[in-house]
C-alpha cells in the first residue's frame, strides 16, 4: 500500500500523456471488471474467500491475476502522467511484491481448487498469452 500510495501522490503539475491517460483507463477498467466478476468474494487478502469459486470468467478467463495487472497498468500509466525518479523505483519495487503475493495466492488456491492446475495451464499470470 506505501508503494502504491508514494506512485499516486502527485509531486508536481500533472502533465497529460496520451498513452499514460490510456493506461489509466485501461488498468481503472481492468480492475473494475474484475471486482465486479469476483463480486461478494472480493478479498484484499490473498486467501480465497469461504464458499469462493475457481473464476474463469471475464478478465479470470485471460489471466489469473486481473487486478494486480490492473493495479500495474494504472501505475505505469500515472508514472507517464507525472514522472519522477522516485516514482518509477516504486513502481520496480511493486513489482516484484505482486509477483510474490501473485505465487503466493495460487499455492493457496491450488491447494483449494483441484482443477486450478488445468485452469493455470491454460491461462496467463498477467499478460494474455505473454506472461
């Protein structure tokens, strides 16, 4: 939450990007689909919620992580909008923590979902057939 808090306070005039204002968009969207796909079972902890279902609808039928994608497309986009050196070593420095809580939350859910292996096999982390 630090790292996303020091990428999202403004430090100057906010410069209008194009392509950072895409961004924006793109990850505000991303995020919003899939909150309203995982609906009464949105958790911001990584545990799967009681009762939750293996998702493979929406945005979950692209990739596994959805909102952490979300979460880097807004930011990078904000970074476009209002560079600085100091934002941009936070946003390499989320990174990696999502990647973690990313590996993380499929142990959980691959311990939960017996079929979670098949539903990784066939989908990305957190780029349409990239990654």
């Amino acid at each position: 939450m630090a790292l996303l808090t020091a990428i999202a306070i403004p430090d100057r005039q906010l410069h209008v990007s194009p392509v950072g204002t895409v961004l924006v968009a793109l990850g505000v969207g991303l995020g919003l689909w899939a909150m309203l796909v995982m609906g009464r079972h949105l958790r911001i902890m990584p545990e799967p919620a009681a009762g939750a279902q293996l998702l493979r609808r929406g945005p979950y039928g692209l990739i596994r992580h959805p909102m952490y994608a979300a979460v880097v497309l807004a930011a990078l986009g904000w970074l476009l909008c209002d560079f600085s050196w100091p934002r941009l070593a936070c946003l390499a420095a989320l990174l990696p923590v999502l990647v973690f809580k990313a590996a993380r939350e499929e142990h959980m859910l691959g311990d939960k979902f017996p079929d979670y292996a098949a539903y990784r096999a066939a989908t990305r982390r957190f780029v349409p057939w990239v990654w």
